[in-house]
C-alpha cells in the first residue's frame, strides 16, 4: 500500500515550504488510495514544544490535509536504541569524541588544502585503549555510521537518475554524545517500520537520502522511492529563508487568505500545469502528477494567493455561507440576497461584515463637486422604498430623462453617492439591501 509521512518537527509553525513537502505526500497518499502519516519529529526535548504539535494539527486540519495516524518519534526511543545496538554488532556505528571546535578545525584544514571537509574516520581508528582514555577524559562520545565507499544511486521522482559518491560525505552522526537520537536514525527506523513507500521532501535533503539509502540497507529494509522538490525562492527568486517567517500559515490564515486557494496554487505550482482554482480537493488529488514538477527553484508570491482566495469566495454557495451571515448580523430573509449581490466583490470574507455595515447603515455619500448639483436632482428623483431589484432601473432613467447624463457620467456619481465608493456589487442587487441611505 502507498504511504506517506510529512514529518516537522515540533520547534515552530509551519510555513509555506512546509506545506509544499505536506501536500505533496497527501495528493500522492490520497490519488494512491494508501495512507498519510503525520509524523512529529520530536527527538529534541528542547525544542520540540507541544504548542508547535498543536498547532501544526490546527493548521493542517485547517487546509483539510487529514492524516491517518500520528507517530511521534519521542515514543519511539527504545526502537531507536535497538536499531543502534545492531548497527554497532554489524560495525556499521563507531564513536567519536571530537569537539565541535575540534571538528571545525579539522574541516578548516580539509578547505584550506583545497579538500572536501569530509570526516577523517578518526574515532574509526581508535584503538580500545585509546577509546576507553578519551572516554573518561571527555564522557561519552558521538556516534556515527560508517559509510560503505561506494556511489549511491537511486532514481529521484523529480530529479531522475540521480548517484553521490559517498566518499564525498562525512559518516553522519546518528547520536550525540548526551545519548539524544538525532534526525536521520530516527527517520530511518519509522521509514522502514511504518512502511513508507514514497518520501518527498526538499532537495535540501538530497545528500541525507543517499546517507539514509545505506542505513536502511544496513537495518534490512525496503528503500523507498524518493523524490526531492525545488526550494520556494521570493517572487525576484531571492531566498525565502528569511521571510518564512511571516510565510507561516497562521499568518496567511490571519490575513484571510482560503485554504482551497493555497492548495490549488501550491499543488501545481512548479508543475508544467497551469495553476488554476480547484474548489474541492477531489479535483486537486486527480490531476496531480510529481512527474510533472521541475528542479528549478519555484518562485513563490503570496500575492497570487490574494486573486484565487477572491475567486473562491465567488464560488461558494450561500448554503455554505448562511451560518457565517447570520453571525455577522445579516437578517435570514435577506441573507440569500445580500451573499448573492456581494460574493463577486470579496477579497477576503473579512469584507462581507463591510458590506452589510454599509446596507445596515448607509455610506458616508461621496459626491465629486461637480456632481453635486446632478445627485441633489438625482435625490428627489429616489423612488420611494421599499426598494426591489428593479429601483436602480426605474430611478436611473428618470435621472437620465431629467439631466440627460448616461453611461459613466450617470451611473458612477450614482454608485458614489450611495455607497460612497466607485466599486462595488451590481447596483441593481444593492439597492433593494440599502436599509439606509444618507444622501
Ligand atoms: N523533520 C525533517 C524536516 O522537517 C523531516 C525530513 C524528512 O522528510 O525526512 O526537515
């Protein structure tokens, strides 16, 4: 069965990036009729925050990305332990004892001899003696998995044929020296035991895939298919790095931006698909294909989000809207024809509350001077209420027979003077909705 995991860690919310890694595991779970896996990477006590856990759920709950099961990998220690225990029987783990400033004087070295800054295999070397000496001169030592030196081959879903020499990479550390599992053990072990079939994630873990390849092969088990993204850039293909910050989703949510918006953009985005608004996830998982997708960086603009979230808007129907008008204060008699004069003019559904304050209670007129002689006649000219669908007609004739204004010159002052704006919904929907007018 195809499954997949997206997998953050606790430390923060998750950004834009993220939801590109997220999305494109559901789509491939969900077309595959397999499984997703929330998967909390947590192995950092320090770090790791349960508010983050939360609001990582909260967020993705919000996009409607619904994971099967959750697995948290601070449970899952005691795997990790035994994974460790026959890594080091096959003599695959060996430790070391350098120092981070150590270290980066070794790889200062390495640079300045115009090497590759690749680990020396020293702890590799040691002898028991020499091993046991440090050990009770510095405490316990860090661990790492030694590397068979050979190419690393596999084909990326996204980036083809792709092969690194491993002897191109440092051993990488599997545990620190506090005795704390770090990422790649972790991720491994829950690669092989949940059975991931597909891993899709940013191409800044390409080097970790070929280190992973070999350390699932050296616990036994199936290596997935993997498949590596383009990294998101700024809409100049500046780096984004700093700026996801204020790419969270939270924020995105906060400035009223829909998640069928953001799903519709970021699951063709980079694709050789054009981007176009889906309003049901059903047509987002159909037609996506990683095939598709490129290796070039993917510029990302969250102002192409603000269009689609208004053309969403439109789309919805007023069954779906009838709780959020009555909240607002929109009357259920008229609520059905407020959501259909108003739904094409939304950017965001905060506007919706500034168009029934504006039915509610009028507009502060906006009248040009030289218009101001044209509404005053206009004015006498209102017909008297209630109003219906056919007022604006009736009264912009009379307006028109009477000044002999038309077109532009004797709608527009019209729309200003009512709603104090020069756009808005189509006159002849509002006007029936106008409790109040203060001309
Ligand atoms: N926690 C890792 C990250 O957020 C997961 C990477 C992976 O998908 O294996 O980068």
């Amino acid at each position: 069965m195809t499954t997949t995991r997206f997998a953050p860690s606790p430390t923060g919310y998750i950004h834009i990036g993220n939801l590109r890694t997220a999305l494109f595991n559901y789509l491939i779970a969900r077309k595959a009729g397999g499984q997703f896996i929330l998967r909390l990477d947590d192995t950092d006590p320090e770090r790791s925050k349960q508010e983050y856990a939360d609001a990582i759920m909260e967020d993705l709950e919000w996009l409607g990305l619904t994971w099967d099961r959750v697995e948290k990998q601070s449970e899952r220690l005691a795997r990790y332990e035994a994974a460790a225990d026959e890594l080091r029987a096959s003599g695959r783990l060996y430790e070391c004892f350098e120092t981070p400033v150590e270290l980066d004087l070794k790889r200062k070295k390495q640079l300045n001899m115009g090497k590759p800054p690749v680990y020396d295999r020293s702890g590799l070397n040691l002898s028991d003696a020499e091993r046991e000496a440090l050990r009770s001169e510095r405490g316990n030592g860090h661990w790492r998995f030694r590397l068979d030196l050979e190419r690393i081959e596999w084909h990326d879903g996204i980036l083809g044929d792709l092969s690194i020499d491993a002897a191109s990479v440092s051993d990488p550390v599997l545990i620190r020296g506090d005795g704390q599992f770090l990422y790649t053990p972790a991720s491994v072990c829950d690669d092989i035991d949940f059975g991931i079939t597909h891993v899709v994630r940013g191409s800044d873990h390409v080097t970790n895939t070929a280190t992973q390849i070999q350390i699932i092969k050296a616990l036994g088990g199936t290596v997935p298919e993997f498949a590596h993204h383009s990294l998101l850039t700024g809409p100049q293909g500046e780096a984004l790095s700093k700026r996801l910050g204020t790419l969270s989703l939270r924020d995105l949510r906060a400035q009223g931006l829909e998640p069928m918006a953001i799903l519709s953009h970021m699951a063709r985005l980079g694709s050789s698909d054009p981007i176009e608004l889906r309003t049901g996830m059903d047509e987002l998982i159909e037609g996506f294909d990683l095939s598709k997708f490129g290796s070039a960086p993917t510029k990302f603009d969250v102002e192409d989000l603000r269009p689609l979230t208004a053309k969403y808007i439109g789309t919805l129907p007023y069954e779906t809207m009838a709780a959020q008008l009555a909240e607002i204060g929109v009357p259920a008699d008229i609520a059905p024809a407020f959501w259909e004069a108003v739904r094409g003019n939304l950017e965001t559904r905060a506007d919706i509350a500034d168009w029934w304050a504006l039915c509610r209670d009028g507009a502060e007129p906006l009248i040009e001077p030289e218009d101001a002689e044209f509404v005053t006649t206009a004015k006498a000219l209102l017909p008297a209420t209630p109003w219906d669908t056919t007022t604006w007609g009736v009264w912009t004739k009379a307006v028109k027979a009477e000044t002999g204004r038309k077109g532009k010159g004797l709608f527009m002052p019209l729309r200003k003077a009512l709603t104090g704006m020069q756009h808005g919904p189509d006159m002849s929907r509002l006007m029936p909705l106008l409790a109040k007018v203060n001309l």
